[in-house]
C-alpha cells in the first residue's frame, strides 16, 4: 500500500507543488539558443533572476519552475551557458569564467547598495 505524505503548500503555489519533474530527455534547445542570445546581446552582468524573466515572457510554458530548472540544467550540460551561484545571487554567463566575473560584479553592486541603505 501507499504512504501518505502530509505536505502544506499555499493555495497560490498548489499547482507547482503537483507539478512532476519533466524527464530529463525534456529538449530545451529553443529555450537554451534564447539565453545565449540574451547572454551575447546584454552589455551587463546578467543574473538567474533577468534570465528567467525574459524565458518567462518569451516562452508560456517557462512558467513552469520545474521546466526552467530544467533549462539551466541541460544549458549547462551542453556547454551553452553556465551559472556561478554567490550568497547574494546568482549570474549566468557564456563560460564558467564569464558567469564568475558577473556574480562578482553583481555581488559587488549588492553589497554597495546594502551599504547606502544602512546610512
């Protein structure tokens, strides 16, 4: 017989918390040739937060949080795109050199802005 799991979930969130995670065969190459060309495109540092923004407003199926893990994962997988995580954010880059370089310039504007708040 099945176990039952007691879970608790916010109404607003029950849907994602039903969701299944999509199959790792899943083909995200669409989605992945966007984030390069938002990546190439971009005079900035580039966060995961800017990335799933604008996956979210090209493609409607990037609502899903699952889907769009599922994105960085292959991304990365196949060396289009790479994301350096920091305690403050996270950035995305072409190369795991250039993602570091974003997360540090990231971090850096974080904690200045962290600074002038506390003045």
């Amino acid at each position: 017989f099945l176990e039952k799991n007691k879970q608790i979930c916010l109404p607003s969130l029950l849907a994602v918390a039903q969701e299944v995670f999509p199959p790792e065969t899943l083909d995200t190459s669409t989605e992945e040739k966007h984030v390069v060309t938002l990546l190439w495109d971009s005079d900035k540092p580039v966060s995961r937060k800017d990335v799933i923004e604008s996956l979210k407003q090209t493609f409607p199926k990037m609502n899903s949080p699952f889907i769009r893990s599922r994105v960085f994962i292959n991304g990365r997988a196949n060396n289009h795109f790479f994301v350096a995580k920091g305690p403050y954010c996270q950035a995305v880059g072409l190369t795991e050199e250039d993602a570091q370089a974003s997360l540090d310039v990231l971090t850096s504007d974080l904690q200045q802005d962290e600074k002038r708040s506390l003045v």
